[in-house]
C-alpha cells in the first residue's frame, strides 16, 4: 500500500510483537521503504503488546531501511504492557500518549521502559501531550528543539520541567504554549523563564497545588495568555506574581482559590494586573464579600470580564464601578463587551448608582455592553442597568428576581426563552426603549406577572396577538406607551386582555382608533383607565363607561374623546360622571367617597390645575392632606 496516510490498529490482544513482518512481510529483503506514505498511525486497546521491534531491511547500499519515513502524528492508547524502544521517527511532529494504563512501563521521558534516548534530539516534534503517565519525574525541554506545544496531563510523578543544555541549547524559543494539568507533585517552574522560554504565548496551571512561586526573574515578558485554577500556593503569593510589567497578557483567569486566610483575599487584585487586560475570569473565590478593589478602575482595555461562584457577594454597586473613588470621572468599563456572572448564590442587589461627570451629569455604566450572562443568581432581586448596546442576554436560574427591567437595550431582538422556567418569581417586567424586540418567548411569561410596561417597542407592539396575556391570571398593570410615534396599534383586540387586570394605560398611540368592547367585557376588576395623546381615538367602550368597578380615568391629550366627554357639556358626559376620579384634559374631580376625620390623597392622583375635591354631604373630613407618592 505505497499511498497508505493512516493507519489505525485496534483490539488485537493476542499480538505481543510487531517487528520486522509487520514492516516487510516475508520478505525483509525486499529494498521497499516500510510505510513510505504513512503520516498517521493509531494503535488503541492493544492489551497484549509488550515489544515493538525496530529492526529494519537492508536498502541498496547496504544500509538499514528506516519505517515510517513520513510518519508525523503517532497516538498510543490501551497498551498496557509495551515496553522497548520507540522506532527512529526522525520526521514525528506530534505524540500522543493516554489512557491510565496505557504504555504503564514506559520509562524516562515517556513512560518506564519505553524512552528517548537521552543523546537524541527530536527536532521534528512540535507538539507532545503526555497523559496519565504515573512514572516521569523529570522532563527536559531542550530534547525538543522545535517544540511548539507542551501538555501534561495527570501526570502523578512528574516533579520538575528542566532544561538540561546537554544538547547545546541555551533557550526553546519555539515552545507557545505550556500546560499543567493535575500535576500535583510539580514544585516550581522552570526558572529564567524569560530567557529559556522568550515565545512562551500561553500558560495553563490547573490543580497543581505544590507550585508555590513564579520565577523570581518573572515570567516571559511576550505572555498572553495565564490560566490558574485550584493552585492555592501559588495564589497565595499573587503580591509577587509581578504581571504588571507584562504588556503582551491579554487574558488572565483565576479559581479554585480554596485557601480560609480572609487578610490575603481583601487586597486580592488590587495593583496586581497590566493595563492591557482584555479578558479576565474570576471564580470561586469563597471567603470573598465585596468587589470593591481598585482593580477594574485601571483596566481601560477590557472587553470580558467573568465573575463566577462568589457566593460571598451581597451587592455589586459603587464600590465595583469606582473603587475608592467615587469622583475620578472615568467611564466604569468602557470598552466591555461581554459580562457573565455565573453562580452567585448570596448576590441580592445591583446597585446602578453612577458618579457625575465634569459636565455635571451620570457617567454611564457598560456604554459598550453587547452580552450578558446571568446564571445561578437565586437571590437576585432588583433591575439592571440601562444597557444601550446590549445584543445578547443569557438568563437562568434568577428564582428569586421579581423585577426585570431593559432600558435602551436597542440591539436586543428577542427576550429570553423559557422565563416561566428561568424567573418563576417574576413580577414586574418593564421594557423601555428596545425597538428591535420582536417577538415574546414562545412558552409566555411566568403566571407569577403581575405587572408589564412597555415603551417603545413597536415591534413588539405589533405582535400584540400573540402575547398571550389572557393566561396570565395575576397581571394587574398593563401600559403601552409609543412616545416615538411609530407604535401601530389601531383597534385594541378581542382577547387580548387578562380579568384579573386592573390598570390599563395607553400613551402617545397616534394610530389607535378604536377600543373593542369585547375586549373590555370580561374586565370586571378594572378600576383605572388611562388614556394620553391618543388624538385619534373615537370613543370609550360601553364595557367600560358603563362598569361599577372603575374608580379612576384620565385622558388627556386625545382631542376626539375630550370634546366627546367635556364635563357637563360633552355628548357622552353622562355616561363617565359617576367615575369617583376623572381627570379630562386639564379639568380634574376627585369625588371622595368614604372619609373619616382625615382624608389623605396621593399627589399622583391629581393634575396641577386639578378643579375641585368632592366629598359625599355630611362628611366632610377635619383634615386634608396631600402626600407625594412612594417615588418622590
């Protein structure tokens, strides 16, 4: 098979030895390269094999025939019992060794028995992952000079990665990228990184818990990329790390920080990170109670930032945007994108309190802001901050959110799917200036609704019929206002409107004409209509006119309606004056029907130019006091 590229041999457990018959037949004189073409070779769950044999045939000139002349991707997995010498793979780029007993007597390098002669240098290989081998102690970079990638993975004896020079090589400029992973036994890195590793890119440390410092020269200055997770020594010394100096680290992620001493993690970041951070990820971090470091204040270029699993936290507020400088007029987060909060079971406030800016104003909180990822948030409860640029929102697991609100989130395009699941304590949702929302989840909105307000969203609007609101047997509040004028809303449907509602408001409609009265039939617990700048709207249902129930409407800026219902002189005055609370345009009654020696009445129930109070003959109240209303 002289055009053979891959070749994959697994479950032969009663082969014991692959040697020269596999390389030549019967005829290991045959002057025919072995594998000319083989680029890729697999052996998997050979349980059987102890050797592989190396001899070769003779060519013509006398010389010994190499195999796999070609051969650049080598996979051993499942193989117990090999043990031997690898064959010369002078052209190998990439080896890969896995499985917890696979190769178990491997030797040195590798595994016990099988190795790399110590004289050799591999100058071929460029990537090498060693996995679950239990018996390398010590791994010398400078055997592979063209080594591009390094990863180990669960090796349980592996103590230290050295560079030897036995081969007369004074760095690995090569290497990018270097992984640890379960190590547990590794001590230290490799020391003068910065010299012997001058391309190192990225460095992963995972669950390697006995490193306990970085190089003291530091590490190589071209870094990128520092993942740390479940290193509890060598968080501990975050105050030496020295990162600042690294103008190149884009991405830094930190977890699995276990330790219980509370005094290192109250300055945890504060100083510690370089200007050019672009991604930073942040998680589990128990003993934790506040983000309020001086951290993100001086991070100007970040654009992803990923707290997950402070389970301390209460309130993000202030404190997280400023730092200890509530008035340093810097724009908190300027250039994020994307910000996820994962797991934050103790979170319970999102403060969006700003700072002013020179100009006297609030600066504005993620003026950049196009993800947003919340996960595992039980306790949360509250709104959001205004988020002009969002494009993309993540919920699940807010149990506890009752109030969600979206303001200025103008490239949202659809609400989240299965909020019934997702916010099952949801009572207020409240969507403000998101034209490009278009459609509500398929599933509906959590029955815990109580009340809904959209401004804004003529999109949205115009999908009224498939809302779904009749379902809703506990929204009370219902307003559409359209204050750009492009709301299409003519006639209010049949249908559309849930019995349990007992506010409806309608604002700055221009295209509303009509309120169908089988709409308004079944509301009988309607006790507050409102209707503004709705200046083509012909008349009031005789649903609603007629029904005991109502206690308040106000109209105001609808001409048609205001002419028609004109106090004692309108057509149809008759058929709204017995309403307790009227208010028609700049004319205004309060008829106070049950009062006692004090009557108090909320400013929120009154126009400026209000006309008169009435109260039934006979009980008139001592005391009249009039009081704002709960929001100033």
């Amino acid at each position: 098979l002289p055009s053979l590229q891959k070749l994959e041999i697994q479950s032969f457990h009663g082969v014991e030895t692959i040697g020269a018959e596999f390389y030549y037949g019967n005829n290991p004189s045959n002057n025919i390269t072995p594998f000319q073409s083989l680029e890729t070779l697999i052996f998997h769950d050979m349980l059987a094999w102890k050797e592989w044999s190396t001899v070769g045939g003779d060519d013509t000139d006398g010389g010994v025939l190499s195999p796999f002349p070609s051969l650049k991707k080598l996979s051993l997995n499942g193989c117990p019992n090999l043990s031997g010498s690898l064959p010369d793979l002078y052209t190998l780029e990439s080896l890969h060794i896995s499985e917890p007993r696979s190769c178990s007597s491997l030797n040195k390098l590798l595994c016990k028995k099988l190795e790399f002669p110590g004289s050799h240098c591999y100058v071929s290989i460029t990537e090498l992952r060693i996995q679950y081998c239990d018996s390398v102690k010590s791994f010398p970079l400078d055997y592979f000079p063209s080594l591009k990638k390094l990863i180990f993975f669960d090796c349980s004896s592996l103590e230290s990665v050295t560079f030897s020079e036995e081969n007369g090589i004074s760095d690995l400029r090569s290497l990018i990228v270097m992984e640890l992973r379960n190590c547990r036994n590794v001590m230290a890195l490799p020391q003068h990184m910065q010299k012997l590793l001058p391309s190192l890119a990225t460095l992963k440390i995972y669950h390697c818990q006995d490193i306990k410092l970085f190089p003291q020269e530091g590490l190589p200055s071209n870094l990128k990329e520092l993942h740390l997770c479940n290193c509890s020594q060598l968080v501990a010394q975050h105050k030496h790390w020295g990162l600042q100096g690294l103008n190149s680290l884009n991405k830094l992620s930190i977890g699995g920080y276990d330790d219980d001493d509370e005094e290192v993690l109250e300055s945890f970041l504060e100083g510690l990170l370089p200007i050019s951070l672009t991604e930073l990820s942040l998680s589990y971090i128990p003993n934790l109670r506040k983000l309020n470091d001086n951290v993100f204040q001086h991070l100007p270029s970040l654009q992803k930032l990923e707290i997950q699993s402070y389970h301390g936290v209460e309130t993000i507020g202030a404190e997280f945007y400023y730092g200890n400088y509530p008035s340093n007029n810097i724009t908190p987060f300027q250039s994020l994108e994307t910000l996820i909060l994962h797991d934050m079971s103790g979170w319970k406030e999102w403060s969006t309190i700003g700072s002013d800016d020179r100009d006297g104003g609030m600066l504005k909180l993620f003026p950049s802001l196009k993800e947003l990822s919340l996960n595992g948030c039980p306790n949360l409860s509250g709104s959001f901050p205004d988020l002009d640029t969002l494009e993309i929102l993540h919920i699940s697991e807010l149990r506890s959110l009752m109030v969600l609100e979206f303001h200025n989130c103008r490239n949202v395009m659809a609400l989240p799917q299965h909020m019934q699941k997702l916010l099952p304590s949801l009572a207020t949702l409240r969507i403000y200036q998101c034209q490009d929302i278009k459609l509500f989840p398929h599933e509906g909105f959590p029955s815990t609704l109580k009340e809904l307000h959209l401004c804004n969203c003529s999109q949205l609007v115009a999908q009224h019929k498939h809302w779904g609101l009749q379902g809703l047997n506990f929204l009370k509040k219902l307003s559409i206002d359209g204050y750009d004028g492009e709301i299409v809303l003519d006639s209010f449907p049949e249908g559309l409107l849930p019995i349990s509602l007992t506010e409806l408001s309608l604002n700055y409609i221009p295209n509303l004409q009509k309120l169908n009265d089988n709409a308004f039939q079944p509301l009988a617990s309607l006790h507050k209509l409102s209707l503004q700048s709705c200046k083509n709207l012909q008349v009031l249902p005789e649903q609603v006119v007629s029904s005991t129930s109502l206690r308040s409407l106000f109209i105001n800026g609808c001409p048609i309606l205001e002419n028609r219902y004109r106090p004692r002189r309108g057509e149809d005055w008759h058929k709204i004056s017995h309403i307790p609370i009227i208010s028609i345009g700049h004319w205004t009654r309060l008829h106070i029907a049950d009062v006692d020696h004090q009557c108090t009445i909320h400013r929120r129930h009154m126009d400026p130019t209000v006309s008169y109070v009435a109260f039934p003959v006979n009980k008139e109240p001592t005391r009249v006091v009039l009081e704002e209303n709960s929001d100033g």
